[in-house]
C-alpha cells in the first residue's frame, strides 16, 4: 500500500516538552496538508506546502507549532512546550494538482495526548 | 463566515434501512463539496464529490447532488449494510482556496 503514513500513531508526553510528527505522503504528491482534529470535530486546516514551499498557514498554528517539508517529499509539524489544549489527533494529507480539481488523500492521523 | 453544517448523530440504523446524513453550508462564491468516510481505526477516505450545481457524487451506492438553491449536500443511501458503519464528514472548498472546510462529522451505526 503506497498511501499517506504517519508516525508515530500515538504520543503520549508531558506539558512543556517539545513532539515532532514525520509524514510520508503519496510519491509523487506535490502538495501536502497538516490539520488538526479535536474530540467531537471535524478536522481544521492547519498548513499546507506546494512541494518544499509552505505557502498557507491557519491562524490556529501558533508560534510554537513549526512545520517543514524540506525535500518536498515528507514533512515534520512540530510543536514546542506543548499544552494540554494541543491534545488532538494530527493529520495529514496529499494531493497532486496541475491547476484543476485535487482530491486529498489523508494519512491515519498521530494522536497526541498532553498530560 | 465559510462553515458546513452536519446533522448531529449518532445515527443507528438497520441493515437494508435508508440512510440521509443531512449537510447544508455557508460560502462565498461556488465551493465544491464532498462527502468523506473515517472507517474505526483508518484515516479519512474521499467517498463522493461534486464540483458545480445540481452535479451529483456517486459511490459504493452513496449519492449526493450539490443543490445551490438550498446550499445543500445531502448523503443518502438506499439499503446501508453492516460494513458502512463509520463517521462521515460533509467538506467543502472555496473556489481558488486550497484546505477544505469540515462539518463535525456524523457517527453511523448499522445493525443487523
């Protein structure tokens, strides 16, 4: 299976400590989606990268959350001296556009837990 | 604002019954609009979309057509099965935007 994948799945830590999450999109997709999804929601834009360049960030990603995507292939979202607020499940998401209608494809998501 | 709104679930339904999972939204100009699935324990999966008015998404017997004048994207099934049980999110993207715009999601449950 050549989906979106993510790791780790699940990460526990505690307050104040800095994560970083890697996801791997479909070879070949030149964009790539960061978005969060809290318990009862619907998932929430966070960034995306039109290959190595971030070109949209979400007012929800504030200065402690950093996303790169060095190669234009897998993309780091870190967050620095997390919060118990930062508890949600991440996910990621690839698309191949040439300008006209894109489906993204999303990863299984890392859940994060902040105690 | 841009929003999508979903009817609240959990919705539990038996095997063979009918299935609407209403959506409506809110939105400048014309979004395209899609349905996706989160099967237990896998990520989100596309499972129909529309891109224009009265144009209808089709897929493993799921339907939805983009209705403009109701700024509506109604799911419907006509016989659902054990194996639909799911959440469904009801998304839509702006026209010229690139992240998509997601309602709460509606909890299935289909029982034999």
């Amino acid at each position: 299976d050549t989906g979106v994948s993510q790791n780790p799945r699940h990460k526990i830590t505690k307050r104040g400590q800095n994560v970083t999450f890697r996801c791997d999109p479909i070879s070949e997709h030149n964009r790539l989606y960061w978005y969060r999804q809290t318990l009862g929601q619907g998932p929430e834009f966070l960034t995306y990268f039109q290959n190595e360049a971030q070109l949209e960030k979400s007012r929800l990603l504030s200065d402690r959350f950093s996303a790169e995507r060095p190669k234009g292939s897998f993309s780091t979202l870190e967050i620095q001296r997390t919060e118990q607020g930062d508890s949600a499940m991440y996910l990621c998401a690839s698309s191949w556009t040439s300008g006209g209608a894109e489906t993204q494809y999303f990863g299984p998501g890392t859940r994060l837990l902040v105690l | 604002g841009n929003s999508v709104t979903q009817m609240e679930g959990p919705v539990t339904l038996s095997e063979e019954a009918f299935l609407t999972i209403n959506c409506t939204y809110t939105a400048t100009g014309y979004p395209s609009l899609f349905w996706y699935v989160q099967y237990p324990g896998e990520g989100l999966q596309l499972l129909l979309k529309a891109t224009k008015a009265d144009d209808k998404g089709s897929n493993k017997g799921f339907e939805a057509t983009y209705r403009k004048e109701t700024t509506s994207f109604h799911l419907e099934k006509g016989s659902v099965q054990v194996s639909d049980s799911a959440v469904y999110f009801c998304a839509l993207r702006l026209t010229g935007a690139n992240n998509l715009f997601f309602g709460t999601g509606t909890r299935l449950t289909v029982i034999p």
